[in-house]
C-alpha cells in the first residue's frame, strides 16, 4: 500500500519554523529539569519498594495515615494500576534502630498470643532478622506459620523434621505488611513486587544508563560516518540528541500534571530510550539513503531539491510505520499497566519526535552545513 505517492511539500523551507519549535521545547524541558528535576525509581535513588494489590479498592488517605504512626519517616505512598493497588517507596534499606525493638515485641506478642508461657530462646538475633528455638517441631511450624501470617517473612532453620528453630526476617516490607495486615483485616491483599536496591547500585546504574545512550550515539556517530559521510552521521547523532532531550525534558514537565503519567526513570525507561534511538536512525537511514540515491542520479540539483524529494519519497513508508507502531505503544500504554506505561510512553513520544527529527533535524542540519559552508555534497 503507498500513500502521499506524489506528494510534494517544501519541507526545508520550513525548517527555521521548526528550529524554532524545538528550541522552545528543549529550553522549556531543561528549565523544568533545572529547577523541579527528574523523578527517578528506586533502581537510581536505593532503597525499598512494596507493590500491593488489596481485594476491594482502598482509600490511599487512610493507607498513609496508617504507614505515618509506624516509625518509617517519611514513606511515599501512591496508587499502582488502579483504586486497589498501592505502591510504597521509602529510602530506607533497614528498620531504624528506635523501631527495632518495637517489632521484637510485636513478634514476642505474637508467640505468646499463640502459645501462651511456651519457652522459646532467641539463638541468634541482627538488625535484619531473629532465630528463635522451639521446645519441639510441631510448635515451631505452627509459630513460623502464624508470625508468617501476620506479614513477617519466615523460614526453618532446617529442612529435617526434627527442626525445632526459625528464622523471621525484621525488613522494612515485613513491618509495613504487619502493620497493614492488622489494620485492613476486612481487606485482605497480595504482595505484587519487592524491591530493595543498595544507593551505592543505584548510583552505579545511573553512571552506567548514561554511558550506555553516550556510547550508543558514539557508535552511530561512527556508523554512519562510514556508510554516509561526516556530515550526514553529524546531523543523524543531533538529531538523536534532540530526541533525548525532548523526551527527557516531557518526563520532567508532565510529573504532577497528569495523574496518569507521573513517571518515574528506571532501568525500563533507560531502555526505552536505547530502543527510540535505534528507532529513530533507522527512520533517518531511510531517509539519507533516499539523498544518497537521488543525489547520484540527478547530480546538478541543488541539495535543496534533493532533499525534498526524498522526504517525499519516504513519507509514505514513515507513515505507515509510525502509525502502527504508535498504536501498539498506545495500547501497551493504556492496557499494560503501571509496569509497562512509563517504556510504553517513552516509546509513543519518541515515534514522534524521532519521526519529526529525521526530517527537520537531520535531514535540515545536513542542508544547513552544507549551506554555510558553500560546499557540494557528491556520493
């Protein structure tokens, strides 16, 4: 199917219009950057992360009411796919000390409440667990199931059947699932993910997102070098940048606008960003290979031309593509839920931007240089 098959629009004499455009858009994201920054996930800041998935809707009013009085700080609290979902973020990657002894009593509480005056010995006891000792298995299976009941993580000793010691973890999850058990009994809940990432990782995988968009240009900055010429893999890699920027500098400014898109950067998100870069050079290729084939057969014409005929030529492959590529994005974005929204997004706004830059970044950025420089560009 070929659609626009004779079209003929002057793109590049548009061009001025669109630097423009961009220019506002780029500013107007590094100023949002600058002064309200980017929200990055627990993979770059480190840190802990419950998802929850409650059986009937919740009011997240009354879940961070609750999470306040339990002695964590300050612990972001925000809805996850849907009235009944819930997220929980804190930066903290161990109980605070001041907390500990609170959450010794409360699994005390529990062995007690089970099994009232029944000996028990603590053989072993860290910021992040206890090993308690039974007087025979069957007590020992029963406690560790009923602590487990109450949102601590638990775990035998050993697997013989004559284990009578258990181990139960004293995490920021545990204390949070305890607390939110015992208050939301009528509302019973599944945990989704748990994630803990160290802020020395996070700190690491930051260095290592950035090295790997860097490195990526780099190559197709050689790439290109190679297959075009100088000039044509210049105006593919700034255009690439151009991309980056525009769709970072969205992240930043739609945070706290639409409730839907309060992304966040993550690894995902990183990757996102490699996948549109590879998306938008292949866009672009397709585009200079078109100037590199008109050029050798209408060798007198100015580059100008050239370029608008080829543009022209490849509109209806760029529609076709990008159309139904968007809509893929587009219901990923709407079905796929909060896991998959922020790649899916980074995805459908780099489609577009990619698209739009393949003509009025790199194809323009090509003429421009050429034009200053009153040089003629020959394969």
């Amino acid at each position: 199917m070929r659609l626009f098959e004779n079209l003929n629009i002057d793109f590049m004499s548009k061009r001025g219009l669109f630097y423009a455009v961009s220019a506002v858009i780029i500013i107007l994201g590094a100023l949002s950057i600058v002064f309200r920054g980017l929200q990055f996930g627990i993979d770059f800041k480190g840190g802990s992360e419950i998802a929850l998935q409650f059986s009937n809707p919740i009011d997240i009013g009354e879940i961070r009411n609750q999470v306040d009085k339990i002695g964590l700080g300050n612990v972001e609290v925000k809805t996850f796919g849907g009235s009944t979902g819930i997220l929980l973020r804190t930066e903290l990657q161990e109980i605070p000390q001041n907390v500990l002894p609170e959450v010794k009593t409360k699994i005390n509480s529990i062995i007690s409440n089970t099994y009232p005056g029944i000996q028990k010995e603590i053989i072993d006891s860290t910021f992040n667990s206890v090993t308690y000792s039974f007087p025979d298995p069957t007590s020992a299976e029963v406690l560790s199931n009923r602590i487990n009941q109450a949102g601590f993580q638990t775990s035998n000793v050993s697997e013989e059947p004559t284990n009578t010691a258990i181990i139960v973890r004293l995490g920021i999850s545990d204390w949070i699932k305890e607390n939110l058990t015992e208050k939301f009994s009528d509302n019973p809940f599944t945990v989704l993910k748990e994630e803990k990432v160290g802020p020395k990782i996070g700190q690491e995988l930051k260095r290592d997102a950035v090295v790997a968009v860097f490195l990526s240009l780099l190559v197709i900055l050689i790439y290109l070098g190679f297959r075009f010429k100088f000039i044509f893999a210049l105006g593919a890699v700034a255009a690439l940048f151009h991309d980056v920027l525009i769709t970072l500098g969205l992240f930043s400014i739609m945070y706290g606008v639409l409730p839907g898109l309060n992304l966040e950067i993550t690894t995902s998100i990183v990757a996102a960003f490699l996948t549109l870069v590879g998306y938008s050079i292949n866009d672009t290729v397709v585009v200079f290979d078109r100037v590199r084939e008109n050029l050798k057969i209408h060798k007198t014409l100015p580059l100008e031309e050239t370029m608008n005929r080829s543009i022209n030529k490849t509109m209806s492959r760029t529609i076709i593509t990008g159309v139904t590529t968007l809509l893929t994005t587009l219901v990923l974005m709407i079905f796929g839920g909060e896991v998959l929204r922020g790649f899916a997004f980074t995805l459908f706004i780099g489609i577009i931007v990619g698209t739009y830059s393949s003509i009025f970044v790199a194809s323009a950025f090509v003429l421009e240089v050429a034009s200053r420089a009153n040089k003629k560009v020959q394969f």
